[in-house]
C-alpha cells in the first residue's frame, strides 16, 4: 500500500471527527420545542420574522428564542414589532413548558382571546402581550402562573372588569392594564398585593373610589389616571411611603389637599390635574425633589409656597383653578 492510499481513510476519518461538533451543535434543541415552534410559526402564517426558523437548523439559534444553557429548553419568544403579522396568539405556546418570557408586542393585527394555553407554563415569570388587538376579558387563570414577576396587558381591546385574584400573585412586581376597555371598580383587595407591585391602570372606564386597602399599600409607581374614579386619595400619602410616581389626572376626585402636609420623601412625579381637588398647597411639597408636577383644572386656592422647587413649573402645572396665586401666576 502506497502513502498516498494510507493517507485517505486517515483523512475521511479526520473529516468525520471535524464535523461531529457541529452534527452536535445540531441536536441541542429539545425536538418537542422545535416541533411547538414551528407550529407556532404555520399558526402565524410564516411571518417574516421567523424566517431563521427552518426545520433542519438548531433551534437554539433562531431569532425570537432563546434557549436554557444547562437544559437546551426554550425559555423565552420575544415576538414584536411585526405590522404585517396577522393571526391570533397560537395555542401552542402551551406547548413551551420551561417558557420563562413570553412576549407578544406591538403587533396590531394580532387578535382574539389570551388563550388559556398560556395557563400551562408554570414557570412564566414575564407575560407581555401588549399594543395588539387582543380582546375578550382579562383570564381567571393567572393567578396559576405564581413566579409572575411582570404582566403586561397594555394596549389592547380587554373588556369588563378587573379579575381580583390577580392580586394573589405572590412575586409580582409590575401590573398594567392601562390603555384597554375596562369597567367596575379596582378590586378592594389589590391593596393586598404580597409584594405591593407598581400597578397602572390609567385610560380605561374605570368607576368608584380608589380601595382604602392602599393605605397598607406601598408600591413605588401608581398611574390611575384618564378613569372616572371619586373621592379621597390622601390616604396614599405619608412620610414612610417609597413612593416615586402618582398619577391620578383627567379622574373626579374631590378632597381638600390642604389636609395632606406629609409626603413621601421619594416622590419625584405627582400628576393630579383635571380632577375637583379643593384646598391648598402645603409647604411641603416644596421640599420634594419633583421632576413633574400638574394641579391645573381643579378648585384649589391660596399661595403657591415659595422657597423650594415648585418654582421651577410653569404656569400651566397651576391654570383653572379656583383661586391659586403666586409665582408662577400673579401675586395674591
């Protein structure tokens, strides 16, 4: 046997040992998830987006997932930013058990019911399915989903009232709602949230008084605002609050805020124009570091305190109110 006839087993040997890694490279996603995805993919039409999603290739490396480093599995699909994408949200995300961020986005034409599917993924920490077409009621089986840290319903075409049981989330951070359709009251027991999440419920039809629940309540971000809520909300207030943004504009409120002379020493944003506030303004509000502040449109009165940062609004923060003057409206 000559070199040259010796050589070229050894060589196809060495080529077989070469491309092992990437046959390898291959097989890391889980087939079932493969098959869950591409199902997803025919459900949806074959968006452009999943393009990258071809039967023959790893997975792993499509857009829009993401798989585990230790178990290969799928733990998130991020879909959003699709105009041209039609269609519901497929029942096959279900399929997806180790899903840890599911996200549907900015897609306008997506529409229908939040399947109950979803229900399946126990270890689904963020839900987004905002700025879509998505209608129906808000689901009952949330609260089934407990490593919830983020869900996001925002955007959309949700109607009729706000299921109380989601406040039986014990790890959630962040609850939106805000823009969608809305009604009843806020659930008297949200004020009971486990971990007092940031809630925004803002540009819905929203009725009734704000639950004194909230008085135990210390979340960091609270926007009801664009609703027909009523009565007091100086019980939010107090010198031990963390919060940082309260936003209760374009509601019916009617208070006397001069009854209010403690604050939250974090609150940087405060938005309660458009409301029937009555009273005045105390001089401790002059002492917060506020980046936005608007009382415009409701029936306070007396001297805008001086010394401090309230100054440094402009005089539509401050318009149609019965009575109210000072810098930055005239004198008294």
């Amino acid at each position: 046997m000559n070199i040259e006839s010796s050589f070229c087993p050894i060589l196809c040997i060495c080529m077989i040992f070469l491309c092992l890694p990437n046959l390898s490279a291959s097989q890391r996603c889980n087939n079932n998830d493969k098959q869950a995805l591409l199902q997803i993919k025919t459900a949806l039409k074959n968006p452009t987006i999943t393009d990258s999603w071809v039967s023959d290739d790893d997975c792993c490396g499509w857009d829009l997932v993401e798989c585990d480093e230790t178990s290969n599995r799928i733990i998130s699909l991020i879909i959003q930013d699709d105009e041209a994408l039609t269609g519901q949200i497929p029942p096959q995300v279900g399929d997806l058990p180790y899903l840890q961020a599911l996200w549907f986005r900015k897609l306008p034409n997506l529409f229908g019911k939040i399947p109950e599917e979803i229900s399946a993924l126990k270890d689904l920490k963020s839900l987004r399915l905002s700025s879509t077409s998505l209608s129906g009621p808000v689901p009952l089986f949330f609260p089934q989903l407990t490593k919830l840290t983020c869900l996001d319903l925002s955007f959309n075409k949700l109607l009729g009232v706000i299921p109380p049981q989601l406040s039986t989330l014990p790890n959630l951070k962040a609850l939106h709602l805000e823009r969608n359709e809305l009604t009843g009251e806020i659930p008297d027991i949200f004020g009971n949230f486990a971990g007092s999440p940031d809630i925004y419920l803002s540009h819905n039809q929203l009725t009734g008084f704000v639950p004194k629940t909230f008085a135990r309540a210390d979340p960091i971000r609270l926007d009801f605002s664009g609703n027909r809520l009523e009565g007091d909300i100086s019980f939010l207030f107090g010198p031990k609050k963390r919060l940082e943004m309260l936003d209760f504009s374009g509601n019916v409120l009617s208070f006397n805020f001069s009854r209010v002379q403690e604050f939250p020493p974090s609150l940087t944003y405060l938005d309660l124009n458009h409301n029937q506030i009555s009273g005045s303004l105390s001089s401790e509000l002059a002492k917060l570091d506020l980046q936005t502040f608007n009382v415009s449109d409701n029936n306070l009165c007396g001297k805008i305190p001086t010394g401090g940062n309230l100054q440094r609004f402009d005089r539509t923060a401050y318009l149609h109110n019965s009575c109210l003057c000072g810098a930055p409206l005239p004198e008294c």
